[in-house]
C-alpha cells in the first residue's frame, strides 16, 4: 500500500483536436479507476483489443498491471476482450482464485461478462466500465464535475450553442442540472457581462403573471409600489433568463410568454407605451414537450419560439463513472480535503470508502445530482461524528444503502447477455443524424418512415432516450411534430 493517502481529485486526460469527431469515432468502453489505495492508478483508464488480456494484481513482476492496495492477492483478476458469436467485442473478467474475491455490481462472480455501467471492485479499488470522455486540464469545467463522455458532450453542446445567440431549451431529469447547465451557457456567451436572471414558472401566481413578467407601473393597482416593478424580463435586459420547469407552467403563461418571444417588447402593467426588450430566453423541461403537444397540454408555438437549440441534460445514472468524484465533490464542502482528510485521521477507512463508493455507484439515484448532494452532505455528518469517536461507522451513511435496494445500471439498461453496441452501428448512426437526406432515406427504409419506430431503434446508439432522439429527428430533417403522421 502507499504510504500516503489517495488525493482528493481524479486525473482527467487531454482532449483531442476535434470534440466532436472523438465524440462519433472516439468511443471506446474502457476500464475506469475511480477509487483506489494507490493514489497513482486514481483516474486511470485500461483499454483492450479483441484477443488481448490483462492481469491486476498486488506482486510487481507477477502481472501486467500491480496496484499497491493490500486488499488485492499477488494475482487478483484477469481482464480479457473476445468477439463474441455475434462478432460484437466483450469483455470477460475472472477470478483468479483471490483472497477478498471480485465484485461486479455488488456482487461476488467467479466469471462474468462486463457491459457498459458495470461497476467492478476488486480489493479495495473501484472500477466503472464504461465510456470516458476527455478534455484538457487546463480548460475550464464550467463547474461541471466529471470525466463521463455524457459530461465531456455536454460541456461541448455548451460551447458550440453559447456563440450564438438563440433561445434554447434544456431537458433532463428532475436534479440533473439543468439551471448549472443554463448558467454555463450564460457565462460562455457575449452575454455574459449581462444579468442572467433564474425563475421556476410553477411559482409564479397565475393572476400576477404580466406584473411578474412585464413589471408595473406606479401605482399601477391596489397595493402597487410607488415605484413601480421592472419584472424579470426587463431585469434580464442584455441578458439570460432562465425559465425552470417550462413544462408545467398554464396555458396563460405560455400564452404570455409567446407574445413576447414574437415582438421582443413588453407592457408592464398600468404602462401606455412598450418597452424593447433584449433578452436570451433559455428554458428548462423534465418532461418531453413534444409529447404534452401530442396530449394539447403545451403549445406548439412557444415550443418551436424556444427550440431553437437544445441540449439534453444526462442523468447521473447514464454517467456513472463520475459519481465518485460528484460524490467527493460535495463532501469536500463539509470535510475540507475530502477522503485526504478523512484517511489522515483513519487510515483503517480504506475498506469503509471503498464499499461505501460501490453502494453509491450502483444505486440508481432517481434524484440525480441533487439527491447525491444530499447524501454527500448527510454522510459528512455521520463520518465526523463517528472520526471523533475513533471509529468509521460499521455501515455506509447514506440511507440509500440501508432502507431502499441497491439498484445495479445491469438491471436497468441490459441483461448480461446482451452485447455490447457495434461501434460500426455507433458511427454509422451519428452520420445519419448529421445529414437531413441520409436521416430521412433511413428512417424510411429502416422503420417504414415512422420517426418514432426509428427514434427507438437508434436511441441505444446515441445514448439518448427514445424521446431525446426523436427530438434530435426534427432538429435535422426540420419537420415540425405536427406534421408527423
């Protein structure tokens, strides 16, 4: 073992020329070391060609790659990548006969196939097969923790949409960070000397909505102040404003805000005159707006006003390999230091974080980052607590590990005998998506011209939904969802 603790931070490598281009040829699912003893294998990624092996161990000169972690045997496991009947690339892990055993997902395996989300922990290391994005270490995150191809996608979707100037919508999972996503948008663009300016729709009162949106003059009504309100669209005036939860906001509201969207000026209350207004709208859905369309509960008007462009925030399941360092993250805010502090006070933690990190990697976290957030700060509690007294806790902190069931990604993306996704599929399917004309002949030979039909077979290619996809659809070929048959 290494005579000091692991660092608080995991290593992230460079980025190549082209984000996008490594985004559609680059993907490649590797082993990556989120957690470990032996500091220097932190942040590590093991790739492997089809007929190629690999052995990890403790013994230096007895296997490939040897990690200083006293819980590994001398030969601990072997790593092989074969093609399978179908000719897709599989990896197999085996035990080789080790003392502390080999988990997949939290469970003991003897010999078991790897598929992309597995999280495997040999010893006290913790590993997640999956695909890793890359970006340089100089550059900045936008606050955006993690190495996931999700997270690296995103901070390049932010980027390219941030120069110019159009509104956008973000969709995603309740607590996946959309208004983090909004806010590097914001910081990213000309914008960003201006106000950027954050409101939820559900919270606005429905009979105060123009004075909430518009402003008021003085003494405009019953009550009004002598000085009148500007409202938040005048606030955000050379700015950002972003609308959270558009998806739920009435059909008054949305009837409001297209007025605006349109003719870019406002009213406030009591006023005679308009006023221009210069304002980046970005809004911010979980639920899918084409479908509340379909189902007359959102208009089709401020849908197409808004999508101009779009992202699509990923949930914290889709990137599991970065919940170790999320998780960290936010305990670092209550334990300065992190699992440094943490193991110069107790070394004997080692086994604690590592099976307490496995709970937290294959749990399905309904909430995303926010409910991370919650548990890293209800676990900074309980490890304090139990470092004053001299000891861990026997079990892990978070409630999650202790009154609800472990959830494995296996379970909710694939069985074990599923394939890996051919990575010929994989590129082929992002060419397709690139050009309206092979999109369109596609769809038609591979799904009978059904948009829907064809969103739900490339959906799994694109590490998207089939609704993301769909949406991806009427971006590329300009087909309005109104217009699908």
């Amino acid at each position: 073992m290494d005579s000091q603790p692991p660092g608080s931070a995991i290593k992230e490598t460079r980025l190549p020329p082209s984000p996008s281009r490594a985004l559609m040829l680059g993907r490649r699912t590797g082993l990556h070391v989120v957690w470990s003893p032996d500091r220097s294998m932190m942040g590590r990624t093991f790739y492997l060609q089809p007929g190629h092996s690999l052995e990890i161990g403790r013994t230096k000169d007895v296997v490939k790659v040897p990690i200083a972690d006293d819980f590994l045997s001398s030969r601990h496991v072997l790593l092989e990548c074969i093609h399978d009947s179908a000719g897709a690339q599989r990896w197999l892990v085996t035990d080789l006969k080790s003392t502390n055993g080999v988990f997949v997902n939290g469970r003991r395996c003897v010999k078991d196939k790897l598929i992309r989300g597995d999280v495997l922990r040999i010893g006290a290391t913790l590993c997640v097969f999956d695909f890793v994005g890359e970006r340089d270490v100089n550059e900045d995150n936008m606050g955006m923790v993690g190495v996931s191809l999700a997270i690296a996608d995103i901070r390049h979707q932010v980027r390219r949409i941030a120069k110019n100037d159009n509104n956008a919508l973000i969709f995603g999972e309740t607590g996946s960070g959309k208004e983090l996503i909004a806010q590097a948008m914001h910081d990213q663009s000309e914008r960003k000397g201006g106000p950027y300016v954050a409101i939820n729709c559900v919270s606005i009162n429905e009979n105060l909505i123009e004075s909430e949106l518009f402003g008021y003059a003085a003494h405009a009504f019953s009550g009004a102040s002598s000085k009148g309100h500007s409202g938040y669209f005048r606030r955000a005036d050379g700015g950002t404003l972003f609308l959270d939860e558009i998806d739920k906001s009435s059909v008054r509201f949305q009837r409001v805000l297209l007025r605006v969207l349109q003719n870019r000026v406002v009213q406030p209350v009591g006023a005679t005159s308009d006023f221009p207004v210069n304002v980046r709208v970005v809004a911010a859905a979980n639920r899918d707006l084409l479908t509340l369309i379909d189902n007359n509960e959102f208009q089709s008007d401020v849908y197409y006003r808004l999508n101009n462009a779009h992202l699509d925030a990923p949930s914290l399941r889709e990137r599991r390999v970065d919940i170790p360092q999320l998780f960290e993250h936010f305990l670092s805010k209550k334990i300065p230091g992190g699992w440094r502090t943490i193991l110069d006070r107790d070394w004997g933690s080692v086994w604690y974080i590592s099976d307490l990190l496995e709970k937290l990697c294959c749990y399905n976290w309904p909430g995303n980052v926010r409910e991370l957030g919650n548990e890293a700060e209800k676990t900074a509690i309980a490890i304090d607590e139990s470092l004053e007294r001299g000891a861990m806790p026997l079990v892990p902190a978070p409630e999650i590990c202790l009154s609800r069931a472990v959830t494995s990604y296996r379970c909710v993306r694939a069985d074990a005998d599923q394939p890996d996704l051919d990575p010929e599929r994989i590129v082929s399917y992002q060419q397709k998506y690139s050009d309206p004309v092979l999109l369109q002949e596609a769809i038609d030979s591979e799904a009978g011209g059904s948009i829907k039909k064809f969103a739900e077979l490339s959906a799994p290619y694109l590490n998207k939904t089939w609704e993301g996809a769909r949406r991806q659809i009427y971006r590329v070929i300009g087909k309005r969802a109104d217009q699908d048959q």
